[in-house]
C-alpha cells in the first residue's frame, strides 16, 4: 500500500484535532475529487513500519482526538490489507482515541454485502472504526454547508452503534 500524505494537526477531517492518512489508491473516480493524483495505486510512498510508526507517535499527545483515514479510498482491498494492522494497533494502544474513515462505498451494499471492495479483513477493519463517512462524492449534490463531508447523499456513520443493531445507526456528534 503507498499513501500520499499524513496532516499531522488535522481539524477538517473528524472532531477535534486528527492525525489524518491518505492512502493512495481508487477506483471510484468521482467527478471534481479533490484529490485526483490518490486514484493512482502508486502514488506517494511506500506504507511502512516507520511510518506506521511515526503514525502511532502522532497520536500520544492528549490534545490529539484520532486518526482519520481518507484517499484515494480506505476501503480498496489492497488498502485495507495494509491499514488493518495500524487500525488494531490504535485501539489497543489509544483505546481512548476515535478512528474516523472516508469511503465512496456504501456500507450495506459495498463493506457489508459481497462487492468488489469486500475481503478477508473487511469486517475487522470495520471493527476498528468510530464513524464511517460513506459514498461517493456526487457534484450535483455537492452542498458546502454540510459538516464533515461533501455532498448530501454521503452519510456519517456510527458503526459500533450499527454493528450492535444491525441496521444503520447515524452518527448525532
């Protein structure tokens, strides 16, 4: 997995202050994306132990809220194989700290159902997560006024909440 950049004092991407990951690596291709140059899987730079590392580090201090995962996309395959082990570790280190991940999938139909972005390590992946925010940007429906995401059709997500309910729990923060 490569990732294209790390915001280390993040304050647009989840509550509070974040560190924020954005991994390289989309299939979506949405229209007017903001981040274009993550659909390639080999933009940026290797994902590795140091900066899984420098991630963990990151996270110490107690003014830092969590680590907030974006792209490219989270939720490739690939990308999950390679952010599953980050994503265990910070519970078990910072079980204090929240996770909050972007995804153009949808959680019924793409991470819970069988899709193309379904794997082996989904479902633990899924475990880790505080708030997903899902779906595709959509430009038609693009809407500035929205908290933490870009158009109106994305949603965010509480997923501890949705996993113990089975069904789809809104995040209210």
């Amino acid at each position: 997995m490569n990732y294209a950049e790390i915001k280390y004092c993040d304050i647009a991407n989840g509550i509070g202050v974040r560190t924020s990951l954005f991994v390289s690596g989309c299939t979506h291709h949405c229209e007017n994306c903001f981040n274009k140059e993550t659909w390639d899987f080999k933009f940026g730079k290797p994902f590795d132990s140091d900066t899984e590392q420098k991630i963990l580090q990151s996270l110490k201090p107690s003014y830092i809220d969590g680590l907030s995962l974006l792209g490219g996309e989270p939720f490739e395959p690939v990308n999950q194989r390679g952010l599953v082990g980050l994503l265990k570790r910070v519970k078990e280190e910072y079980p204090e700290k929240t996770v909050w991940c972007y995804t153009g999938y949808t959680l019924e139909s793409d991470l819970l159902s069988e899709s193309r972005a379904r794997c082996e390590v989904t479902d633990e992946m899924l475990s880790y997560i505080d708030v997903l925010v899902d779906g595709e940007f959509v430009q038609e429906l693009y809407d500035i006024s929205l908290r933490f995401r870009g158009s109106s059709n994305q949603r965010l997500i509480d997923v501890k909440k949705t996993l113990e309910a089975g069904k789809t729990v809104l995040w209210e923060g």
